[in-house]
C-alpha cells in the first residue's frame, strides 16, 4: 500500500483550551494505491478522537449501544456548542465492491471510457464553400502558451481523443488556445462561431430546484461523475471534418466529442437518461449531464444502489473518475 498524498488526512483540532481535539471523520480520507489501483481510505491514527453522532450509528448499527466502551468524562467543542461523548464504539465500516463495480472506476492514468451507439452528429446552417467566420487561422501565442497547447494536444492523440491530420484546404477549421487557473493551464476550442452556426438541440436539462427537491428527502448521498465526461462519445465521419483544431505546431481533428461545443451538455444528458431510464424514473437517481448522485434513505438501501449504478457503467465502457467519489455522506 502507497499513499499518494498524505496532506489530504487533515485532521481538525479544536484549540487546548477548548477541550480535546478531534477529527469529524469525514476530515480523514486519504488516496492510497492497492494493486496498482487508486482507491479512498479513512485515515484515523488514533492520535484525536474520530466524532460520529448517535443518529448516525443508529441508523447503519442498530446495537451500538450495546457494543459502547464508556471513557471518562471529556468535554468536546464543535463552534460554540460543547459535545456530550457518550463512549467510543469501534466499527470496520467496508462498502460492498463486485469486481465488475471495481472496473467502472479509473483514475487520470488510465485509458478513457468508449461508450458506442450514442455517437455526436453536428448539423451546422452552413455549405462548403464555408465563410471565413468558419476557418479561422491559428491565433498567436507566446512561447509558455505554445509549450502548453503542444502539451495537450500530445496528451489527447495519446488518449485517442484527436488526430493529426496534416493538411486542411476547405473544412471548418476552429483555433486552440490556452486558458490559465492558478498557474494550470487548459486547452480550449475557440468554438464561439462554429456554435453560432449549430442547429441547436431542445433537448432540457435538469433544474437545480428540481434537484434540490430531490436532494432535500435524501439521508445517505453519493455524488460521482464520469472521466472526461463528453469524451466518452465518438464523432461521426461528418461532425470530425467539422471539428478541427488549428495551432501552431499542426491541424487536428477530433475523433470524440470535445468540451465547448453547443450540443455536447443536451446529447450527454440524452444518453445518460437513455441509460438510466428505471433508475430516473424512481427518483433516487439524479443525472445532471455527467453528474451522477445516489439518493437513499436507508443505509442498506444505499449500499445496493451504490452497486447497481457502477455496474451499469462498466456494462456500457463509461469510467467514473475515482478521485472526484463522495462516498455515502448524510445529508
């Protein structure tokens, strides 16, 4: 067992004068490496107390009470508020992990989901010869922004997302460029005129009032999303010829579906209700394009759940990104 990045184990300590420290639990999760696979692990050393309310242990061990070892009387502090601690209960809380759940998840490293019979279509208001608002030339950048956009480029042939396709004389060509966050770079299609020329979808997407109506009846939530969500969908031969990316180092043509384009959010939520028809139609299921949230209000409940969507995902090649998981918290 690696740990990849012990800093993610923060442990929440109230102030000496305030009483004991003490980790809330969900404070303690940490990314460990087990058979060359990235997994989450919760983390107590032992060193502070790990504080789980009573309704919480009522809820998944019914005879915690029975199983409580009584300590002697610690004051604990939560903002303003003091903590009553009845006795510590020591618990080996493991969710269920079919193999073919085990196989849904990837992390960065690992090849991208193909998910076939969903491919993209883009129909555009528009003929060859097609108007210079549609072949823009690469725009200029500077030799850090360059470095970047090579970088990237290079890292989506590795992935099969685009191609090198050498030259382009009469197709729609779009300009990469670079975006920074915090000193991180991210490559982007300057899609804003092929957009304008899209025929767009009607196709909705859900509401957030909709969702939190949902979220508000839930006790148990697992929120997870899919790895490089739209580029699970291939293109057709006639939506590649429409995406091409030009800069300076070459011509590229996507083979999947690239962030940025006007349809990409309507047909990614087409196929994940199509995918998901039953578990919508019940109401514990929440899809908001690649957003996946699992809704209980049992934990036996939630754990059966938790297995029948990733295996639903495997069965159809889509990967859900294991470092973003939010696994079973209370609502």
């Amino acid at each position: 067992m690696d740990l990849i990045n012990v800093q993610d184990a923060k442990m929440q300590k109230t102030k000496t004068s305030r009483g004991r420290g003490y980790s809330d639990g969900s404070s303690c999760i940490t990314n460990i490496v087990i058979n060359n696979r990235e997994a989450k692990l919760h983390l107590d050393s032992g060193a502070f107390f790990t504080c789980v309310g009573n309704k919480y242990l009522g809820r998944i061990y019914t005879d915690w009470q029975e199983r409580l070892i009584p300590i002697e009387d610690i004051k604990f502090s939560s903002a303003s508020q003091n903590m009553h601690c009845l006795g510590i209960f020591e618990a080996a809380m493991i969710l269920p992990h079919p193999s073919a759940s085990i196989k849904a998840f990837a992390s960065d490293n690992e090849p991208l989901g193909a998910i076939k019979g969903h491919e993209v279509d883009n129909i555009i208001n528009g003929e060859r010869p097609y108007p210079p608002l549609l072949r823009r030339p690469a725009y200029p950048a500077r030799p850090r922004a360059r470095e970047a956009l090579e970088s990237h480029i290079n890292e989506l042939m590795k992935l099969g997302v685009s191609r090198n396709i050498g030259d382009n004389e009469v197709e729609v060509t779009t300009p990469g460029i670079i975006t920074w966050h915090n000193d991180k770079s991210r490559m982007v299609g300057y899609f804003r005129a092929f957009n304008t020329y899209t025929i767009p979808d009607r196709y909705p997407i859900p509401r957030f009032h909709e969702t939190f109506h949902q979220l508000s009846k839930a006790k148990f939530i697992t929120s997870m999303h899919s790895l490089k969500g739209f580029n699970h969908n291939f293109l057709t031969p006639h939506s590649r010829i429409l995406l091409r990316i030009l800069a300076q180092c070459g011509i590229y043509e996507y083979l999947r579906m690239p962030f940025g384009i006007k349809n990409a959010p309507s047909h990614y939520q087409i196929m994940m209700n199509t995918i998901f028809p039953h578990e919508l139609s019940e109401e514990w299921l929440i899809i908001y394009i690649d957003e996946i949230i699992i809704c209980s209000e049992t934990w036996q409940s939630h754990l059966e759940r938790l297995s029948s969507v990733p295996r639903k995902t495997f069965q159809v090649r889509m990967k859900i990104y294991l470092k973003d998981v939010i696994l079973g918290f209370m609502s």
